[in-house]
C-alpha cells in the first residue's frame, strides 16, 4: 500500500495511528469576534478529482496570513483581496441570476486565484493591488520576486495571466498603486519616498519618477485626482514645537502632462501623513495625519473641512461621488481600531464598528452597496451591504475568511 514519507514520523510518534493537518477550504471560522459581527459561511466548490480523506493537504483557495490590500471592480460585483501569503483572491457576488440553466446561490464566493512569483520569507508579498477602470487588469506590488523588489505585475483579471510588468525604477518595495480615471496611467509608491508614474498603454509600461524623498514616510501613498492630476505627498518644513522639531507636509496638485504644480491643497500636516484618497472624478480629497486629524478637502473651495480628530485613519476610500467616506483607524494610543461611514455632505458618521486589529485596507464598492476591510484574524476579510444611502441593510457583517485548520487522526 502507498504511504506518503510524510507519514513515517507520525507513526513513530504515535504508534500504528497517524495524524495528518488538514487546511480546510475556505469556510467561516469559530474566531473571537467584535459585538455585532456575525459570520456567514463562504464556499468554495470541491474538487471532485481531490482524494475523499487526504493524508496531508495544504489548500490555499483563501488566505493563509496577513490581508494588505482590498480593491473592488469597477461593476462591484467582484472583491479582490491580497497580502502577506502571496497571492490575490478574486470573490464572486452572485444574485441568484441563472446560468446556463443553473442558477448559482446568492451571495459572496470565491472565483479565483492570481498569482505572481515568490521565493523564500517574505519575497513576494504584496503590499499593493489596483484594478483598472475597465476593470480588465489587476495592478500588482509589493516585495517583489521576480527580479528587483519594486517589479509591478499587470495581469488579466478574469485569467490571472500576466500581461505586463512595469519595472525599472523602484528598488525597494512598492505598497501604493493607483490608477487614473481614464487607465492610462498608474501611480505607484515605494518605501523609500519614490513615486513614479506609469504610462500602461505602452508595452511594456513606461516610467519616470515624479519624487523620491525618504523624509515621507510609507504610511500613505501617491494617488490620482481625476485624469490628470497626482495629489503628491510633499515635504513643507520643519516646525518648532515644546522644545522638539515636527516635520510638516502639504498636498501638491502635479500636473501628469505639464509636469508641473498646479496648486497645493490648503492643510498643514503633522509629523506623517497616514491616509490619502480622493473620489473618482478628482473634486474631492481626504488625508489624515499622525496629529489624528481627518480633513475633506473640495476643489476650488478656500479650506478643508476638519471632518473629525482624536484617531489615526490607515485607510480611506470614496464612493465615486465622493459624498461617502470609508474610514478604517488604527489600534494607537489607547485607541480601539474601527471603521466608520461618513457622509461627506452632511459631516455626520453613518456607521461604525469596532475591530479587533488596524484596518489597513478598507474598500467601497461603486454602486455603494458594499463596504469592506481587514481588521479582524489576520486572514478576514468582513463585508457590509448598505442601500446605496448610507443606511445598513443587514446589521449583521459577512465575513469571507482564509484557512481553518483541523486535526484528522486515522489508520493506515
């Protein structure tokens, strides 16, 4: 009778038994949850040609580790999802519409994989994911292994085959990747302050560095305003303040054709810029700083209005209007982490909930029926559905989950 190698310690260990670790398929797990959230189940359909009872399995259909980036498409029908375990994850919405004379269960469940080379540790994390307006490609970064560090993967969304790779001019990992309204051109930002522009409709992608300034730290990136500007995170001056320097920053509007500025945004930041987002046609912006400031801030208007203080935000997103605001904070300062929903118009707070880590990467879809985040188990991924006016439609959340582990014991 075969018996795989893997078996034989096992059995030395435990006699004429031996037990196998089964990483099970993507599935609700029993996980210490925040008041308020509930779990529903997430399924992935089997594998009729996988072994009944495999001996030893390593099944990574979900997440395995640490979930950096969050992008829905453009139909907001699919969520994708990446991090620390190396691959993206494509979810499905389905509405029960039939199929090919199937008609499919409603709800989120997993379509597919993309995947990008890795190697050993940590090369081959990603830190940056981007979906481009036609939503055809998938824009990839993070500790690159392909060749340098800074390599971007464009790959076809609906396949995962890789089309493109932009590379040349980041040696260090890239976390930030944003695209323009109309697709031809992507943002992307590295740890060493770099930021470079990116025009997709050559092949292969070329590029030329709009700034590179390690006095920027890398907890917010470079994003697009509309077609044509880049909101470009600057360095303004050091000030004195209780007897120690601060550094400053400001918000400068780089015109992508003119290489020029065209104007800087009417804030002075504090000691970091934590978050950076603006809608899609580019009227409105939204930062925070380590200060624990959040400003909107509408083109054309004189100020920026201090939306609230008193939490770092991580993460941002608009609805395309830019009349909603996703929020995910960090855990600091005796703050609890939380996601919030803001009406931008109004200034008031729709939603909140508490979680139990950062949320680094929040999304909303652009019909504005979905918001999702991290910020729970490492591998979570938690989903509510409002009704397009910042109202909830369930107060419960679903949560699309990675891996559960279980122990099997059987005889050979």
């Amino acid at each position: 009778m075969f018996r795989p190698p893997l078996t034989v310690p096992f059995r030395l260990l435990f006699g004429s038994g031996w037990v196998g670790l089964c990483l099970a398929l993507p599935h609700v797990v029993d996980a210490q949850l925040p008041k308020g959230i509930v779990v529903e189940k997430v399924e992935v359909a089997p594998d009729e040609d996988a072994p009944a009872a495999p001996y030893l399995s390593l099944n990574i259909d979900g997440h395995t580790a640490s979930i950096k980036a969050i992008a829905f498409s453009p139909d907001s029908r699919t969520l994708y999802t990446a991090g620390q375990d190396k691959v993206v994850h494509a979810w499905r919405y389905n509405d029960a519409r039939a199929k090919a004379f199937v008609v499919e269960p409603v709800g989120w469940r997993k379509s597919h994989t993309i995947r990008w080379e890795i190697a050993r540790s940590i090369r081959g994390s990603i830190y940056g994911l981007a979906v481009s307006p036609r939503g055809d490609t998938v824009a990839i970064a993070g500790f690159g292994a392909r060749g340098t560090a800074g390599d971007i993967v464009l790959a076809d969304a609906a396949d995962g085959t890789i089309d493109a790779v932009a590379r040349g001019e980041h040696s260090d990992s890239v976390f930030g990747l944003n695209y323009s309204h109309d697709g031809r051109w992507l943002v992307s930002t590295d740890l060493r302050g770099k930021s470079v522009l990116w025009d997709v409709t050559r092949a292969p992608p070329a590029g030329r560095a709009l700034q590179e300034d390690a006095r920027i730290g890398s907890s917010s990136s470079e994003v697009f305003a509309g077609r044509s500007h880049v909101l470009l995170r600057r360095f303004k001056e050091l000030k004195k303040a209780g007897g120690r320097s601060m550094a400053t920053f400001e918000i400068d509007y780089h015109n992508v054709n003119t290489g020029r500025s065209d104007g800087r945004a009417p804030i002075t930041l504090y000691a970091d810029i934590t978050a950076l987002a603006t809608s899609r046609d580019g009227r409105y912006m939204a930062v925070c700083d380590a200060a624990r400031r959040l400003y909107v801030y509408k083109t054309g208007d004189r100020e920026a209005t201090k939306l609230f203080e008193g939490q770092v935000a991580r993460s941002l997103c608009f609805s395309p209007d830019g009349r909603y605001l996703a929020v995910g904070t960090m855990a600091e300062g005796g703050n609890v982490p939380q996601v919030h929903l803001w009406d931008t118009t109004t200034k008031k707070r729709l939603f909140a909930r508490a979680l139990q880590r950062s949320v680094i990467s929040v999304a909303l879809s652009p019909d504005g029926r979905w918001l999702a985040c991290n910020g729970g188990e490492s591998h979570h991924v938690f989903l509510w559905e409002f009704d397009g006016r910042g109202g909830l439609v369930d107060e419960k959340a679903k949560l699309l989950t990675g891996v559960a582990t279980s122990v099997c014991q059987t005889n050979i």
